[in-house]
C-alpha cells in the first residue's frame, strides 16, 4: 500500500514526547488532529 | 541490483533520531492467519486476518538528553510513530522505501543487558498497533 501523506504526519502521542523532551515540534506539521 | 551493507539503517521514534544508537533492527510484517476451513476441503484453507507486525530494536543505552532512554521513557505507555529505512542519508525510492508504524511502547529495559566488559544496552520488541505504510516518496 502506498504511504500517503496523510500517514507520515506527526501524531499527538509524537508531540507530548517531543514536548516532555523539550524538543521543539516541526511547526510545519499539520497533525492528524489539525486536519480533523 | 540494490542490495546494500546493512550497516546504515535509519530509526526514528516520535520523530526523534535514534539511528547512532541502533546495533540491530528488524522490522516484521505479519498478519493473522484466519482459518476458513470448510466441509469437502482435504486442507487447512487460510485468509488474511489482522497485521500483526513488530519492530524489535537493539540499541546502545544512552541517558543523555533527548537519546535512547529519554526518548523511550517518554514514550512508554504510549503508541508513537516509529519510521525505518534501509539505507539513512540516501534518497527516498524504490529501492530504498520509507516504512512507518505506530508502536506501542510496552516495555522497557533500561538497565539492559551486557557485563562488565559489555556497553549496557537494551533490546526491545515492539508491538505494531497499526498496519505498516511502505511509501517510495516522502523524506526520512
């Protein structure tokens, strides 16, 4: 199956480890949840 | 022909780059085998049930900030993307195709395995809680 786009974007769970490593999150990046 | 030394695997977990730290990842797709065995058949008759794929990874440990046990830390409990690929730094293709998963982060070994004369590691399987997307386009 093809990957679409919609696929590789970063998800909720991905945000809050990003968030407890204090990494910054792509900005960019629509969420999953964004879309909805 | 586009086989290649299986020594630059890319590994990424809630987009973080743990690539530096991987000494061994196998990523295994699988699915249910659902039994459809009826009367008349002199065999076992199968079809697809459910994937039902892991990733099991080998890492070095390392505590420092945002690296393996951070990172895992963090996301233990929790169902996060894991993306591989089998050559990191080369284009995304054909042959050398993206697979993205969500795994759920169910165990931990964070005083791994090794002795005193061994770098502390840690080796994991991870459940797959999705199916697993095979792109040829995108970016690492």
């Amino acid at each position: 199956m093809e990957l679409t786009m919609a696929d590789q974007q970063i998800t909720p769970a991905d945000i809050e480890v990003l968030k407890k490593l204090g990494l910054p999150i792509p900005a960019e990046t629509k969420t999953k949840k964004d879309e909805e | 022909m586009a086989i290649y030394l299986d020594n630059n695997v890319g590994l990424k977990i809630a987009t973080v780059d743990l690539s530096e730290y991987v000494t061994s990842i196998t990523l295994t797709q699988t699915f249910d085998e659902v039994e459809t065995t009826t009367m008349g058949q002199g065999s076992h008759v199968f079809a697809k049930g459910l994937e039902s794929s892991t990733l099991q990874v080998d890492f070095l440990n390392d505590w420092a900030a945002s690296k393996v046990q951070a990172t895992l830390q963090a996301a233990y409990g929790t169902s996060v993307t894991a993306v591989v690929i089998p050559v990191k730094g080369t284009a995304v293709g054909a042959t050398n195709p993206l697979y993205t998963v969500s795994i759920l982060v169910n165990n931990l070994t964070p005083v791994g395995t090794g002795g005193p004369e061994d770098y502390a590691r840690s080796s994991m399987t991870f459940t797959c809680t999705s199916t697993v997307a095979y792109a040829t386009t995108g970016t690492f």
